[in-house]
C-alpha cells in the first residue's frame, strides 16, 4: 500500500511538472483548479479506481469518467499521453489556433465523454449514462468531477435529486472543493448548510476527506459495488496544491506565471520528485 | 390508416409508441407533461418511460447521457421551458454532439392560449434555427404529424418537433413523399401563400375568403423549418407575383424571414407581405382565436392587407 501510494504522489508531481511547462509554452491554462484535482485524478486513473483499457479508450464496458470542471483539461491530457490514449506530439498543439487541444475538453479526444465548458451538466449526463447502463445491464460505473464553485448552478441539483430518486448507484461524483471560485472565497459557512449536509437531504451517500491524501482518496472509492444510492464524495482540495504561492488564490484560477515564476514553481515541484 | 378525428399529440405519441414496441432502444423523458396516448406509453413500456419531473435542463441532461450510451430518445415538455430555459443545454450537449434526440415541444404558438405569455410559443424557431445541426419539424395535421414522428426516429441527430393541440382538417396521405419538406396545399397561382403549423388551417380559410373577392391564391405548407429544401420550394415560387407568409410567430426569424432569405440569397424579386406577430410582449390573456384575432391576424384583416399589399405591388 505504501508503495502504492509513493508511486501515486510521484505520479501526480510528474503530471504537476507537465503541465506547467505546457502553459509555460502556451502561456494559457488553469492552474490553480487543475492541481487541486490532480492527485484525486491520478488516484483515479492509476489507483486500479476507473476501469478502462489504454489501448482502446472507447472500450464498452470502460467506467464513464465525466469531467464538470473541464478547465483541468490540461491535467487530462497529460494523463492520457501517459496512459496511452492521446498520442504525445498533440500537446504541441495545445491551445493553438485550430488546435482540438483547447481549453476545454471535445468529445474527439479519447478520453473525453462529452463537450465540456459549461459548468452544471456533468451530473445529468452523467445519470444518463448510468441510467443507460442499467437499462442494459451493463457493469460500468459512471464517475464525475465537479468544483465546489460549479455546485451553484441549479442544474446541478435537478440532476442529483434525479439520480437519488433512480437509486442510480452506479453512479459516484467527486466535488473538487477547493473553496475558491473564480473571483471569491466559498465561505464554509455561507449561511445556506454545507455541501455534505445538501448532499445527504437530496439522497446521497457522503464521504469527505482530504483530496491530496492518497490513502483517503483510495479508502473512499473503496466497496463501490455496496452502494445502495449515488455516491459524492466532497474533497477537501487546495487550489494550486503542490506550488507554495500558488496555493489558495483566486489569481492562481487562471493567472500566467511570469518566467520567474515558472522557475520558481519548476523547481518546488522538482525538489518534491 | 386514417388519422382523422386524431388529436395531433395523439397521432405523433401513438407513432413513438409503435416506435418504441419494435425498438427496445427508445426511451422516452417527459418533464411531468401528460398527453393521453402517453398514459398506454407508461403502462406498456415501463422500462423505456422516464418522468424526469419539472426539472427540464436535467433531462436535457439526462438524455445527454442515455444518447451517448446508445439510445434513441424522445424528451417532452412545453416549448418555452424545454427550448427558451434549456437553450444552451440544447446547444452544447445535443447539437453540438449531434446526438439522436428528439425535442417535442408542446403549445406551439397560441395554443396554451389562456396561461399567457409564459407558455406562449412564438420565438422558438427565430432561437433554435440558429443550431446548426437542428431539424425543425412543425406539423400541420395528424397524418403528418405521426409521420413527423417516424422522420425524427430515423434521423441520426437532433430533431425539434413544434406539437400543436387539438383536431386539424386533413391535408396529407399516407403515400406523400413526407422526405420534401413542404406541400403545395392548394395549386400556385399569381399570389401564394407559405404557412406553417395552425396556420396553414387559418390560410386555408384566408383562401376562401379571398376567392370571395376574386382572388384565387395558392397554398404551401411549409413543416420542415429547417433543414429548408431551398432549391424545390424556389422552383415552385419562382413565378410568384406576390408571397405571403403566414405565421404565428414574432415577425423576428420565423417563415416569414426564411422566405425572405431564400428570395435575397438566390437572387428572387419577388413582392413578400410577411404577416406575422409584432416585435412585442402579448401580456393579454385569452383564446387563442381572441390573440390572433388581437394581434390584427383575423381573416377579415389579413384579406384587407393583401388586396392594399397587391394594389401597391400591381402599381
């Protein structure tokens, strides 16, 4: 298990690495709401959690892995470079004029479930696909990601009282709670209850827990197949997690480093290899 | 089969549902709107029937994902909530993946009459002809209407179907070549009329009324919205000396602004009166006959406009 985990937190420094150095060329990018999901999705991805086969990503039976907060899409691609899907030369490309590499993730790209870029459709989709593999008695589980800032679009909670009321357990979502949104704090205590407690009254199993501990990640997505209800667990997530002065500013949401900066960051990031 | 005396939601429910007894993979969502055929739909077809609740955008959503999986599916709800509060969820997540899903929007124009204005349906098709991907289909009777039904099962992407309510007079057969898009109701002459929906059965009677005072018009019933068949409905209105396109719709992006731009693209001089709902909010409350007859559309309006239109074209 540790080994497991020392291989997972080396994983996610290298994914860290490169995708600062894609937005160091292209100069554009999420940083900050990238790496505070990047050791949930390497969990995900490298921690025998999502069921896929590299060599043929449209596989059938594969889990479904619908991504809300599409702007991470860097941390995607340089996964599914690793993984075998996405062929290295394309990240070249990467937000270039005509480029499929953009902002946001298309469905042409292996990997990608959906079109994404707008916030709250993840969950809807996500239901259907877990709707459909009931209905064909297909195994496949469905997992989402969603930010915390994402979780105040309306659409979001038609979806989940949706999913609760369809007992979909096939179903399982990650909030990404980094408790920043683009240009304000998510107070802990806005006045309106917490996400768990919202969760837990729309049907919803809960389980929170820190989103950079590999041990907690893993031990949550545990006995997948005992859900007797939908799934959301609520990572504690620290935006621009794993660069010290990127961490925990909105200006990290979607701020260019300068070249300084890219050093500085470079080589935090290479000390903790 | 006949579909006479057939309401036109029945005629287009009860084709989804022969559809859906031969075909496992089609699912239907409605957003907890009710039609009487959809009650043998859910008794019969339990598996395939989903009321996704008054919740429009998650089934939107949740059709996202069953198409993506590989189903064919029939969302229902009215027009302005499943189309004017799901715009974007219509763009990005079925056109933009040009998913086999069926729009059925209920309350086509007028129809819901006295709810008012929230359920009015007048500026869906200037809003959703903008998706490129997007077949509009608006029938005008109940023969078409079910095979309306059997086009959107055969697409292999979005379809929007417009669904009037209530009994239409018959127009189509069942051996139309249903593929054309539009129908030469009555044969062209010197002044044709284009309408579509619930008003081609209002044309029809402009018609008569204008036979009254000598003058003999055609008729086309334009159903298929978008993708128009441009270059067969040109042909048959090239020789036209003046076009009146009828609709019950803002005068903004509906028929009356097609025909404007397949007359301007391919170069046509052809005198157009577009009638149609003002650039206005219809906060008034009543029938449907009572908001046409309010907006200035009575027949006895429309035959005093096209006899002062024709006057001012002859001069």
């Amino acid at each position: 298990m540790q080994d497991k985990i020392e291989f997972l937190k080396k994983k996610s420094r290298e994914i860290r690495l490169r995708v600062l150095d894609t937005i160091s060329e292209a100069l554009k990018g999420h940083i900050g709401g990238t790496y505070s999901c990047v050791d949930i999705l390497v969990a995900l991805y490298y921690g025998n959690i999502l069921c896929f086969r590299s060599k043929d990503p449209k596989w059938q039976r594969r889990d479904r892995f619908i991504i809300g907060k599409g702007h991470a899409c860097l941390a995607f691609y340089h996964i599914w470079i690793d993984l075998g899907f996405l062929d290295v030369s394309k990240i070249k490309d990467y937000g270039k004029n005509g480029s499929i590499l953009g902002g946001q993730l298309h469905i042409s790209t292996a990997g990608a479930e959906y079109n994404s870029g707008s916030l709250g459709h993840a969950v809807g989709i996500g239901a259907g696909m877990s709707l459909a593999a009931k209905m064909d008695k297909k195994d496949y589980k469905v997992f989402f990601l969603i930010g915390d800032g994402e979780c105040a679009e309306g659409s979001i909670w038609e979806s989940v009282m949706f999913a609760a009321k369809h007992k979909l357990n096939n179903l399982i979502g990650i909030v990404d709670r980094n408790r920043l949104s683009v240009t304000d704090v998510i107070e802990k205590d806005d006045g309106s209850g917490s996400l768990e407690g919202k969760f837990k009254a729309c049907g919803w199993k809960v389980i929170n827990i820190n989103g950079h501990s590999f041990g907690e990640i893993l031990s949550a997505f545990r006995n997948l197949d005992r859900l007797r209800q939908p799934l959301m667990i609520v990572a504690d997530t620290v935006k621009g997690k794993g660069v010290s002065f990127m961490e925990n500013g909105t200006k990290w949401h979607h701020g260019i480093p300068t070249k300084e900066e890219f050093e500085l960051a470079r080589g935090e990031l290479e000390r903790q290899l | 089969m006949s579909f006479a005396g057939v309401d036109i939601r029945d005629a287009f429910f009860k084709e989804v549902y022969n559809i859906a007894m031969q075909d496992k993979n089609v699912v239907f969502i409605t957003a907890d709107t009710d039609s009487f055929v959809l009650h043998d739909f859910k008794r019969d077809l339990p598996r395939q029937f989903i009321n996704a609740s008054v919740a429009e955008q998650n089934m939107i959503n949740v059709a996202t994902g069953l198409a993506l999986s590989g189903k064919k599916v029939f969302i229902l709800a009215l027009i302005p909530f499943v189309i004017l509060r799901c715009f974007e969820h219509i763009k990005v997540n079925i056109c933009s993946m040009n998913l086999p899903i069926t729009i059925i929007g209920l309350g086509a124009g007028f129809a819901s009459g006295i709810d008012g204005p929230t359920h009015h349906a007048i500026d869906d098709i200037a809003i959703m002809r903008v998706l490129p991907e997007i077949t509009i289909l608006n029938p005008s009777d109940s023969m078409l209407s079910a095979n309306c039904a059997r086009i959107a099962y055969q697409a292999n992407g979005p379809v929007y179907v417009r669904l009037d309510k209530g009994k239409f007079p018959e127009l189509y057969e069942s051996s139309y070549d249903f593929s054309a898009g539009f129908k030469i109701i009555k044969p062209l002459r010197e002044v044709n009329i284009i309408s579509t929906g619930f008003m081609t059965k209002e044309a029809l009677r402009l018609i008569g009324k204008l036979k009254e005072k000598s003058l003999d018009a055609g008729l086309i019933d334009l159903y298929r919205i978008k993708p128009l068949n441009s270059l067969p409905l040109l042909k048959h209105i090239a020789n036209s000396k003046l076009l009146v396109t009828i609709e019950e719709n803002s005068i903004i992006g509906g028929i009356g602004t097609i025909v404007s731009e397949l007359l301007t693209d391919n170069r046509k001089s052809i005198a157009l009166k577009r009638i149609a709902l003002k650039d206005k909010q219809y906060f008034n409350y009543g029938t449907r006959e009572w908001l046409i007859d309010n907006c200035g559309m009575d027949i006895n309006s429309l035959v005093k406009d096209i006899l002062t239109y024709l006057k001012i074209t002859e001069n």
